[in-house]
C-alpha cells in the first residue's frame, strides 16, 4: 500500500462524507491530518478516533466563508506539525434548484462557500507553500461542471470557477513550487442532498445516490493518488463517477 508518511493534511468540510473519508484514509497511509469544519464535536470526534487507532490528527473549527479562519487553519496546521503539505479544500454546498425559483440566497450562499471558500483557503495556503518550496492544493469539485442538468446551474458554476482558477494557479506556478489537483465527483453517497432546497430535488438526489452512489472512500483514494506522486509528476484532474452513472 503506497505510503504518505509525513505529508501534513488540511482538509476543509472534513466532518462527514468526502472530507471525513479523506481525513481516514490519509491518516491510515502515515500522513497527519488536520480536521476542519463548523461543526466542533464532529471533527473532535473524528480526530479523536483516529488517534485511537494510532493515526496522527487534531481538529480546528473552521468557516470557510470567512478568510481568517483559512489561515488559523494553516497556522493550525504549521503550529502543531511543523509545516502544511497539502490543503483539500473540500467544503461545499448545494442548494440547488431551477433559476426561475429565484433562490438568489441559496446562490449566493454557493458563491460563497464554494468559490470564496476555495479562494479564501488559496489565499491562506499559497504563502507557506511559498516560503517552504513546496504544497499541494487539492480541490473537490464536481462532474456537474462538465455537462450541467437544470436546477444545477448555479452550482456548476461556482464549480467550474473553481476549475478555472485550478488552471491559472497551474500555469501561474510552473516553477515546481506548487502542484494543483482538482477532483470531480459523480454520485457519491454523502450528506450533500441535504443542503439541497427544493425538496424536489432534494428527494430525487437522495434516490439517485441510493440507486447508484458510490462510497466517499473512492474519491479518498482518487485524493491520496494524487498527493502521493513524486514532486515532478501533478494529476491536474481526475473524474470518480459510478460506472453506472451516465
């Protein structure tokens, strides 16, 4: 089994789902782990079972909306580990649902926490990776950029901005200092349904993730394949969908 031993891991929305799974599996390879999300318990939690079972971890609660809290995390990161590696910015939110509903709260709420989310933890990452000569920006985000359904368009957006920012930081740092790896997931079993608004939605998301979702733990894999190649090698983006999904 390939081996992270050493790599220092920030993970944004790291109390359930992808993030949780990610935190897991990293930690399981020999990499220590910094747990982030709003949610206090959850994270201590996490982080508290996978000291348990031997794995290096420690939580900090994090707002990914406000900038602040992105750098406490790589301070956080820095402080109790000596340095940051890799930051997943994996936070995100999906209160989906057709433009002629008019939700301009909901996507506002997905400008926020999906671009300026990833945009905030850029911000606070780039110095360090800077300074030490090296980093890994890992950003999950979703095949729903690559061929947009209705009541999606929005989401796909913020998405797809964070697509694009992905290849003007690839091609602004092509010094070697800074590898970037975006993530697009198909269905994949999480919480992400509950966020969605419009119960329509909500229900039809629900039952398509049932039908055909796949466990969190394959985009973990997809992340650890990307941070474990050697520093001259960067996976500027992987696909993980069902083999059912269309």
């Amino acid at each position: 089994m390939p081996s992270l031993q050493g790599k220092i891991v920030a993970i944004t929305g790291a109390s359930g789902g992808i993030g949780e799974a990610t935190a897991r599996l990293l930690a399981q390879r020999g990499a220590a782990v910094v747990l982030s999300a709003r949610r206090s318990e959850r994270i201590d939690a996490i982080a508290q079972d996978i000291r348990e079972q031997g794995g290096r971890a420690t939580a900090c609660v994090v707002d990914v909306t406000k900038a602040e809290d992105l750098r406490r995390l790589v301070s956080t990161a820095i402080d109790q580990y000596g340095r940051i590696d890799v930051l997943v910015n994996n936070a995100g939110i999906a209160p989906i649902s057709p433009l002629a509903d008019l939700d301009t709260e909901g996507w506002s709420a997905m400008i926020d926490v999906n671009l300026r989310g990833t945009l905030n933890g850029i911000a606070a990452a780039l110095p360090a990776f800077r300074e030490q000569g090296s980093g890994h920006l890992v950003s999950i985000v979703s095949v729903a950029g690559l061929t947009v359904s209705p009541s999606m368009a929005v989401y796909a957006a913020t998405k797809n901005a964070v697509r694009t920012v992905h290849e003007g930081l690839r091609k602004e740092s092509t010094d070697g200092v800074v590898r970037t790896t975006a993530i697009s997931p198909g269905y994949i079993r999480t919480d992400l349904a509950d966020s969605m608004a419009d119960p329509n939605v909500r229900e039809l998301t629900r039952k398509n993730m049932d039908a055909m979702g796949i466990p969190p733990a394959a985009v973990a894999r997809a992340v650890a394949f990307a941070i474990e190649q050697p520093a001259d090698v960067e996976i500027g983006e992987i696909n993980v969908r069902p083999t059912v999904q269309a």
